[in-house]
C-alpha cells in the first residue's frame, strides 16, 4: 500500500514499491497561481537525485522540481502538455507529474507525512 509524503519543497512523493509519482501539493499550486507551462522529461530519461526533472512556469513565477533518488522515467502526465492547469484544479490527483522507477523500493521515512506537512504549510 502507497502512502503520500511530503517534501519542504512543497511536492508529494508517494510509492507503489519502487514506482514513485511526483507532484506539487495544492499548497505550492496555490502560490504559483495559474499554472501555464509544465515542462516534463522523456520517459527513460534517466535521473541521479537532485537532477532538475520538472519545469513550471505560472502568471506569477517558474520553478522547478528535483528528483530526490536515482532512476528511470517510466511515465509523464501526458494531459499536462496541453491542460497544464490541470495541476491548479486537481493538484494531488489528475495533477500528478512524473512516475519513475528506482531499482529498489525508497526510504520515505524522513519526508513528512500528511499532519506534518499541514503543520509545516501553517507556519510558511
């Protein structure tokens, strides 16, 4: 069973064994504002952690999201090319990113979980 966890940089993480999803979390989508551009790797880009993965540009600003493990893209979202907003409305589902393959299942111990990340988007 998959749990989501959170990072400080406001994406969600969450694991089926070793496929990890990425997204942003509502929090994040709401100070970007409108989302208007997602840039996505290819699938079977390989990629080392910390390797920027993902553009997002939005009315406001442009960020982007490293991959916190190694592996292999093995799916993009790809409603996203032509409905990147669709990240704004449905951010922790249909607004998911990226699924990438790790070679074995992560460590997501030292990512907050649900209660942790409200606490911690309560004091941003």
């Amino acid at each position: 069973m998959s749990e989501r966890k959170y990072t400080e940089h406001h994406e969600w993480l969450e694991s089926n064994g070793s496929l990890v999803t990425i997204g942003v979390t509502d929090f994040a989508q709401g100070q970007l504002g409108d989302i208007v551009f997602v840039e996505l790797p290819e699938v079977d880009d390989e990629l080392s952690a910390g390797d920027e993965a993902i553009v997002i540009e939005s009315v406001k600003a442009a960020g982007e999201i490293s991959f916190p493990f190694d592996g292999v893209v093995e799916e993009v979202n790809a409603l996203l090319a032509d409905a990147p907003e669709t990240i704004n409305a449905e951010p922790l589902t249909e607004g998911w990113m990226m699924k990438v393959r790790l070679d074995e299942a992560p460590d997501l111990s030292s990512l907050m979980d649900e209660e942790d990340y409200k606490v911690f988007v309560s004091q941003c």
